[in-house]
C-alpha cells in the first residue's frame, strides 16, 4: 500500500466516523474558470449521532460546517495547478500537514437541506500567501455546498495553513 493510499483510508475513517458522513465518490478538480474548482457531488449526509430535539439548530450548524472542512481539507486532489508571481505552480497536498486556522460560515437562516441528501461543494481560491520565515503556504478557499434544487445553504471562507513540504 502506497503512501497515498493509506493517507487515503485514514482521511475516509475520520470523515465516516467522526463527521457521520459517507463519501459518494472520489472526484478531482475540475477547473471551470481560472482557480475555480468544482468537487461535484462528493458526499451524502447519512445521519447524525444525536437527534435533532436534542440539539440547537446554530450547534448542528457548526457540525456540518465542520464536516464541510474536512471535506474541504482532507478530501481535496493532492495535486492543484495554480499561477504566482506569473508562474504555473503545483501544490501537494499531504493532509497531515494541513491545518485548518479559521474559518467564517455564513448560513441561510433555516436549516435548508434534509439528511441523506446529496450536497454538491464547489471551491475556490480566493488567494494564496507564501510566508518565507516560516516556510507555509496560507491559501484562502471560498466554499459554496449546494443542496439538490442547486441553492445555496452554505458559504464558508476558511485559512488554511501547508507546512512544509505539503507543496
């Protein structure tokens, strides 16, 4: 078994078991527009652990963003094509070194998709940031996650931190 191919089944046992959320398919980026990237449909929501009775609206909201993230960051192609300082470059991703260091949801104000339906979830780069002194990539996504009818329930705008030798 390859590097890959465990970093794999360890991102698909955290998603499963900790997010509650079944992966539908693998999918790479597709690049629509420059730095555009869609995820297709990669995900249904199966169930969650704690009925909703029992549980606020704004919590299970943070929950699904959560889940959202890691789709975001372990699930996405290890390789992206992007363009700095006039120059096409490639980023690799090593989901273990990949950290999440703020994010910013904004929500519909209901709860607007059922459980077990198909979310789509469509990413792009805002920008990308390289700091020097401490060898880290920092870009910034746009997330949009869509329900069936195709409206938005979800945007989130999330920092991530690559340490080195992620890129």
């Amino acid at each position: 078994m390859t590097t890959n191919e465990k970093q794999s089944k360890n991102a698909l046992y955290i998603i499963e078991n900790f997010t509650h959320s079944k992966i539908e398919k693998e999918y790479t980026f597709k690049i629509r527009k420059k730095n555009i990237f869609d995820f297709g449909n990669l995900f249904t929501i199966n169930n969650y652990c704690k009925p909703f009775n029992k549980i606020t609206i704004e919590i299970l909201k943070y929950q699904y963003c959560q889940v959202f993230l890691n789709i975001l960051t372990w699930k996405i192609t290890p390789s992206i094509n992007f363009e700095k300082d006039g120059k096409m470059r490639n980023l690799i991703l090593n989901h273990d070194k990949v950290l999440t260091n703020g994010f910013t949801m904004f929500w519909k104000n209901d709860f607007s998709f059922k459980i077990g339906e198909k979310l789509t979830i469509k990413a792009r780069f805002l920008n990308i940031f390289y700091e020097k002194e401490n060898h880290t990539l920092n870009p910034t996504f746009l997330t949009r996650v869509f329900n069936r009818s195709g409206n938005i329930i979800c945007k989130i705008i999330s920092n991530l931190t690559m340490l080195e030798g992620s890129y």
